[in-house]
C-alpha cells in the first residue's frame, strides 16, 4: 500500500487475456470480509477498512502503531467486463480479481477464404 498525503491506496497490477481482465492488489493486514469491490460505468472501485481496535484489558502499551486503516483505489477499466460473473479471494496479502470481458471486447477470428 503506498500513501499520498492523508490517502492510502494499494498497489495494483493489472491485466487481460483473451478471455478476462486481472487486477491483483497488495492488501497486507486486510481480511477478505473487509474488501469491496465495485464496477460502475467502465470503472473499477476497491475499498477496505481494517481496525485491530481490541479491548486490551491489563495491557500498557508503549507503541501502539497498528490501530486502523482504510483505503479506496479507482480505476478505469480497459474493456467491458461481466460484473456479475466475477471472481475475488484474498490470499497471502493480495487481492485475485478476475473479470470476464463482455462478449463484445472478446477477441473474433475471422476466417479469409481464398478464391
């Protein structure tokens, strides 16, 4: 995740197959169940927030640096995409995202006939 100012956004790489465009996001300390993700007119949004806030009952802490945080990425998607008929996980710290394109952005053979 790299900080500009008071925003934190994750690093992201993405990409397309024939099939699919990939985005994959470095989300360290964050759990699946605190992403969101959200494709709106040709944009991709990912947003989470995370809080280690505990009750720490007969603790003093003499650091205490791992409180919250929360960030939001938005970025312009290459080629329509099924939304719908997406797939996420998290694993290891990065965010999977695969997003189907849409039968019009699909790559079409045409065949040449020879006379």
């Amino acid at each position: 995740i790299f900080s500009n100012g008071d925003q934190s956004s994750p690093l992201v790489d993405m990409y397309q197959t024939d099939d699919e465009v990939v985005v994959e996001a470095m989300l360290p300390g964050i759990s699946a169940k605190d992403v969101n993700i959200e494709v709106r007119d040709g944009m991709l949004s990912i947003s989470a927030h995370s809080s280690s806030e505990t009750e720490d009952k007969g603790k003093t802490y003499h650091i205490r640096e791992k409180r919250s945080s929360s960030f939001e990425r938005t970025l312009q998607l290459p080629v329509p995409v099924l939304a719908d008929k997406a797939e996420a996980e998290v694993k290891d710290g990065i965010l999977h995202l695969k997003l189907p394109k849409a039968e019009e952005a699909k790559p079409k053979l045409i065949s040449v006939k020879a006379k």
